[in-house]
C-alpha cells in the first residue's frame, strides 16, 4: 500500500513538472514572437514592410560604397550606383528611426526641456536653424575626432556616443545627436573615408 502511495506521488510529481515546462516552452515562444511583431512600428505601411532588415541594408550600403570607392566605372554606371546607395542610404536611416521610434528607444536619454521637434518657416528662419545644425554637427565631430583612434570604426561610434551622451543637455544638440544616431552607420563610413566631409553628405551642411 505503502509502495503504492509512493508510485502515485511520484507520477503526479512527474505530471507536474511536465506541465510547468510546456509552459515554460509556451511562454517563450510567444515573447519571440511578439518581440518579432514589434520589429515593425504597428502603423507601418507595406512598403516599409517589405525593406530589408538592417543588417542587410547595412551591408549592401557598405559593399556599394566600397565600390564607389574603389572600382573603375563609366561615369553612368557611377551615377547609377552613387542614386542607389543614396536610396539605400535613406531607407537604412528611415528604418533607424522608425526601430527607434516604435521601441521608445532614447539612444542618448530623456530629452532635455525645448529638444521637442517644431515645424520652421520658410526664410530666415529656417536657413538659421540650418545653419546652427551644421555647426552642432561639425562640433560633435570635431570632438569625436579627439577621442577616437579613426583606424577603428567601432572606437569613432563609441566617441560619437560619449560626445551625445555629454552634449545631449542643449536641446539643439540633443535632436541633431538623434539624427546622427539613425544615420550612424553611413556618417561613420563617411567619416573613415574623408571626415572634412561627413556633416555635408548627411545634409547638416551645405557642401558636399
């Protein structure tokens, strides 16, 4: 009888531990899943839908660029190549900012009082502001440049980081910083190439 007892309460304790893990496997399965529904914002359109991830933009920009670089082309078959990495260039940066967006991501913390985006007018004021982003680009790179060894990619992004994380209190500062951190992997290769030019290619700056 004795045996018995012992028989059923190890089978009801085998039962349980059964339950407690298909659980367990359930529950996991539906955070991957809702973690792969939140990769898109929930208001994306279709055609944002069909881009391709980030770490394939990424790589295609960078082979592009390379090229560009690097190989010798008729000058159509440069000017092709310059519109679809200029295409490229957009929709990694439009899918940064989207990611960043939908995730409430603050790459550089809280922003500061006054950092809230407004709408311009056309003329003076605009051309102002305009003015003062390229300068707060050209600050933060300037910077940039004294703290990171430029052999390395990955020591430029980190300085870049240090220098927001540090600037972010002036409200224009702090909205530049988030445009450059959706723009990053393409103004940090700017940057290896010819850093004279990186603020001009991401159009903070009225040159080329």
């Amino acid at each position: 009888m004795k045996t018995k007892s012992v028989t059923w309460t190890l089978a009801f304790g085998i039962a349980l531990i059964v339950v407690v893990i298909a659980a367990g496997v359930l529950t996991h399965s539906n955070r991957l899943l809702a973690r792969s529904d939140q990769w898109q914002p929930a208001n994306a359109d279709q055609s944002s839908t069909n881009q391709p991830g980030q770490t394939a933009l990424v790589r295609e920009y960078l082979e592009g660029m390379q090229k560009l670089r690097n190989s010798v082309m008729t000058l159509e078959a440069r000017a092709q190549l310059q519109a679809e990495m200029a295409q490229k260039r957009a929709q990694l940066r439009d899918l940064r900012r989207r990611t960043r967006l939908a995730r409430g991501i603050l790459p550089f913390g809280p922003p500061p009082s006054g950092a809230k985006r407004t709408a311009t007018a056309n003329g003076d004021g605009q051309k102002l502001q305009s003015a003062q982003r390229c300068e707060a680009c050209k600050a933060i790179m300037g910077q940039v440049a004294d703290l990171a060894n430029t052999k390395f990619i990955q020591d430029v992004q980190a300085a870049y980081e240090e220098v927001c994380l540090n600037a972010q209190k002036a409200a224009l500062y702090y909205n530049v910083c988030e445009d450059m951190y959706d723009d990053m992997y393409a103004m940090t290769d700017d940057y290896m190439s010819d850093a004279s030019k990186v603020c001009g290619q991401a159009k903070f700056c009225n040159y080329p």
